[in-house]
C-alpha cells in the first residue's frame, strides 16, 4: 500500500482543483469522520483501552484495517487533494461497516464506480428477473465470469445457504465457497469444488487483466491460504455444464445438473440453473421451494 501512499502524494501536488471537487473532498472528509466515530473498537474487535477519548475508531485504527497508510487516510479526512481507488474505496466501506446506501454515497462523494456485485447491472432486465422466477422450484441464478451473483430466485436463495442475509458486495460464489460455514457445509466435494472454480477464474481472468473488479476480488480472495494453495497451481479450466452434489440443511442431498446459459457472445454474464438428476432430488427442490416461499 506503499503505492497507494506516493501516487496520493503524487496526485496532490499535480492534480488541478476545481470548486466543486474541493466541496465533494470536503464532504468525503466529514462523511469518513462520522461514520468512523459511530464504530465502538469492540464491535472490530478491537480493545477499548481506559485511555480513549476518540469516540468510536481512531484514525490510525481505520488505516490499519483497512490496509492503507495512516498519513494518506489522514489526508483523506483532512480533505487533501489526493486520488482513492476503487480498492482502498471498498476496504475503506468494509471497515466502516457501510451498508449499501452509505457505501454508494461514499463512491459517488469519491468521484468512481462501484465495480462489486453490489452496483447495478445493465444485463438484469425485467424479462430476465421474470424468467427466474419461471423457473422455479429450480434453483437459477444470474453470474458474471468473476462468480458475482448478481440475480437469483427463491430456491436458489436456500440452496447453499441464506443468500438474502449476506450483503450484496459479499454475494461472490469463490468468497462464499472459501469463507462462509453453511455455504461449505453444502458442497458434498468440497475441495474439487474450490480447485475448479479457482481454475475457472484464472482462465477468465486472461481477459479481464488490470480491470479493478478483479484486482480487489483477487486481493480479497489471496489473504485466504486455501485460495492461495489453489491458485498457485495455475490450473486453467473452461466452462463446461456438469452434476453438481449439494447437502442442503433443509431437504437433504441432492444431485443436480448445472447448466450456463450465456446472455452475451463473450463469455460474461451467464443465467447459471440447476435441474434435478433423479425423482428424489425433483422432489426435494419442490419441498425447498416451498420452504423458501414460507420464509418469504
């Protein structure tokens, strides 16, 4: 993050300043305080020490979470003219616990595009939203190359775990598979799983070098030892439909047939469906809908 440091300093010896950047710094600035002295040290697990006077994080406290140097995030919060990427933007709204609203404004008040799950996409029409919910009980869900889930039904809202409680930037297969309890508790071939999508990624990768959405997924993703023993591998896989096995909390086992169906000529976002191999498993997903209805 050292980079990070000398292109702020940089950028604020060079870069021109316009009266309505200074406003939007100045903004940034009050905005980063307040929502840095709402977070008690504890709920970060931090200790909170008989000294503090600081109320909520220290400015050191959110530099250090969030990777960046304590200068420059003292900087921003001062309201220097320095440049923020969309990487140090995200860890920067993981650390302060920004929900989506807060997250959105703080990239808009930055002057950049949220390139997570959680921003809109172009692709998610409202014929395609309808067609997953014709497609129940099947479990279907929309995806891009990088594993985002960027749409889904109800029934694949209970498949793996519960989609609807994880924060939408958060929504990413390879995050969930490597990180999430209940998401790994229901693959039945765990560690071929991981070594498959790990595959699968790097072959999309080739065409997505330097872009910031795959550069702060890999960050992410490569502070995981598991990812790291996979990744190093260097395996490159393409897509292909195949039987997948789930042990789903609520139904049971089940043995599935997954399919892509792309929605573009490049391979990008694809409508990912899962269809039952045998009667047992027809009659499972059916109960699981049912579930997942009730459950609202």
């Amino acid at each position: 993050m050292a980079q990070e440091n000398a292109a702020g300093i940089a950028s604020e010896a060079t870069a021109p300043v316009s009266k309505s950047a200074e406003i939007r710094r100045h903004e940034l600035a009050t905005f980063l305080r307040s929502r840095r002295e709402r977070i008690p040290p504890e709920q970060v697990g931090l200790p909170r020490g008989a000294r503090r006077r600081t109320p909520g994080l220290r400015r050191e406290e959110v530099a250090h979470l969030s990777a960046v140097g304590v200068t420059w995030y003292t900087w921003l919060e001062q309201a220097r003219n320095i440049q923020v990427s969309v990487q140090v933007l995200d860890a920067l709204a993981r650390t302060l616990l920004l929900d989506p609203s807060e997250r959105a404004h703080l990239f808009q008040l930055a002057g950049a595009a949220d390139p997570t799950p959680a921003a809109t996409c172009p692709s998610l029409t409202p014929a395609l939203r309808d067609t997953l919910r014709q497609l129940e009980p099947y479990p279907a869900a929309v995806q891009n190359s990088r594993y985002d889930i960027l749409a889904y039904n109800r029934a694949y809202a209970r498949l793996l775990c519960d989609l609807d409680a994880v924060p939408p930037e958060d929504r990413n297969c390879l995050l969930l598979a490597y990180t999430h309890p209940d998401w790994r508790s229901s693959i039945v071939h765990l560690d071929d799983t991981l070594r498959l999508m790990a595959a699968r990624l790097r072959a999309s990768l080739a065409g997505h070098l330097g872009e910031p959405a795959w550069k702060m997924l890999l960050k992410r993703l490569q502070t995981l030892p598991e990812f790291r023993e996979h990744w190093e591998r260097y395996e490159v896989v393409g897509n292909r439909s195949k039987t997948k096995e789930f042990l789903n909390p609520y139904v049971g086992h089940l043995t599935l047939e997954h399919t892509d169906l792309w929605l573009s000529p490049d391979p990008g976002p694809r409508m990912v469906i899962y269809t039952p191999k045998n009667e047992e498993t027809r009659e499972r997903l059916e109960r699981l809908y049912e579930l997942a209805c009730a459950a609202g």
